[in-house]
C-alpha cells in the first residue's frame, strides 16, 4: 500500500506513510475487530489512507500533560520487567503509538458508522518533532429512523434485487459519502463542491437507513439466495428523496473525474443498476407498479410504465 505512493509521484510521503500505517494498522489488529480493510482514498494533492475495521470506539489519543503521557518517558529494562506482555503492549502502542500518526500525519481522525470505524490520516512530508494534527472524529447520526406506523406510508416492492449488485451499492455508497465528508473536513477551501455534496448525503442519511432494505438483502445472502424481493414502507416524500440519490450519485462521479479522486466513478453497469434500483422508489411514489430487474445495463423504465 505504502508503494502507491510511488505511484502517485508522491515519494515525499513514504516515510511517514509507512510509519502512521504501521501504528494504525497494529492498533486495529490488537484493540479493533475484524474484519480489517486497508485502502488509500483522496487525491493525488491530498492522498488519504485508511484504516477500516468492526469495532465502533474510536483510538484514545494521549493528551500531552496528561498523567499519562509516555512520549517523553524513557522505556528502561527494568519498567519493562515489571509488565506482563499485555501491559507492555499498551505501554508501546497506546502510550506512543499514536502520537507517531499525529507526528506523521498533516490531519488525521476517526469517522465511526454503525457497524464500524475508519481510521485515516494524510501523510506528511516528514516526522514532526511533536503531535501537530489535530484529531478529528466524526459521526454517522444513528437517530431520526422513521416511525413505521405513520398512515401516510406507502408500501414499495423491489422485485428481483441482485443481492451481490445491492452489496457494492452499499459498499461504494458508503466510500463515496465518507470521501466527500473528509475532503470537505480538511480542505474545504480547495475542494468546495465536497462540502455541497456532504451536506446532501447528510439531509439523506436518514431515510436511507431506514427504508433500504439492508436487512432484507442481509437475510437472502445468509440463506444464499441471488435475488431477493423488498417490501418496504414509507411515505411518499421519503421514497422521492431516496430517489434524489440518482441525481447525487452522478453529481459525485463528475467530481470524481474533475477532481481526479482516488476514489473511482461507478462503471457503466452499476450506474444502470441504481438508476433502477432508485427509480423504484420514485416511481411507485407516484403510483406505478414495480417493474423487476432485468438485468439490462440502461434499462430504465419510465416513470409511468
């Protein structure tokens, strides 16, 4: 992963990638949970790297005056002799080992979701002497789900949902928005459309957990079913702004291209994928009937179909 920086044309920023790589992905392996993904996101100006894992609570950094600030302490044979192998673990990489990322990192943080964190920082050209990046945690708002009593709901079918498709739509959405959120939370003067783009993922983020289905599709790949079939209730106004996400999702991909994130655009057929998928939503809210997936890049149908 550290080699990409070579490959971005950025060697500046291999020393201390390596470095704050090392002590992130360390802290996951003995503190996180699995699964573990390492990825590299941003863009060539700002590379970012991340550090995924199953575990919600975020890294406790150490504040420097604290009492328990090490990074000054020298590490003796005989402190050493006195911890067991668990404390001396914590000794070496809670009490330091943090406060190398921030020693190597421009920024860094934490966005922690439902079912994990992520872990990222931006490498630095080179080993401050003492932590100058600021850590930064973010949220997921878990709150707001709809009350699924209202009688103004509406129920919407989506027949024929491949479950593998709906998976990277969750996958790819879930990186877009934490790409755009973290671009509009570092650099917010040199990218300005991410700081838009977030704030509309954010006014989606609630309809979207709780009328999507996750846990539908969740079920089918646990009893190995292709597809599925969703049934789902909301109101109408509910199910047009998920299908806004239509319109979002192309505007993310144009940024993506004149951006030249490292994040990559949707290809051709996921994009037909969720024009279906989303166009349901919009479509049923209007009164049509569910039309299944057919499996045809494009294949769109018309709202009065």
């Amino acid at each position: 992963m550290v080699s990409r920086c070579v490959d971005l044309g950025r060697l500046d920023l291999r020393e201390c990638a390596e470095l704050a790589i090392s002590e992130l992905v360390s802290n996951a392996v003995l503190h996180g949970e699995p699964p573990m993904r390492l990825c590299l996101s941003g863009t060539t100006e700002h590379p970012r790297f991340e550090v995924r894992d199953a575990s919600t609570i975020p890294p406790q950094p150490i504040q420097p005056g604290s009492q328990l600030d090490l990074t000054d302490v020298e590490i003796t044979e005989e402190i050493v002799d006195g911890l067991d192998d668990d404390q001396l673990v914590s000794l070496l990489t809670v009490g330091r080992g943090l406060d190398i990322v921030a020693r190597a990192s421009v920024v860094w943080g934490a966005e922690i979701e439902e079912d994990g964190k992520t872990v990222w920082f931006e490498p630095a050209a080179e080993l401050a002497e003492h932590s100058r990046a600021e850590y930064q945690v973010t949220r997921t708002s878990f709150a707001g789900i709809e009350d699924h009593t209202r009688a103004d709901q509406i129920a919407v079918q989506v027949r024929g949902v491949p479950v593998e498709a709906f998976e990277r739509f969750q996958d790819h959405y879930r990186d877009l928005r934490r790409e755009v959120r973290l671009l509009a939370l570092a650099h917010e003067e040199d990218y300005p459309l991410a700081k838009v783009l977030s704030e509309h993922f954010d006014a989606l983020e609630t309809p979207l957990r709780a009328n999507m289905g996750r846990e539908q599709v969740a079920a089918a790949r646990e009893a190995g079913a292709p597809t599925t079939d969703l049934r789902l209730r909301m109101t109408p106004d509910a199910a047009r702004q998920i299908a806004g996400l239509i319109d979002l999702m192309d505007a993310s991909d144009d940024f993506s291209r004149a951006q030249r994130l490292l994040t990559a655009p949707r290809s051709t057929d996921q994009r037909a994928f969720q024009i279906w998928f989303l166009g349901e939503f919009r479509r049923q809210a209007s009164g049509a009937t569910p039309v299944p997936w057919d499996g045809t890049p494009g294949a769109a149908p018309s709202a009065g179909r």
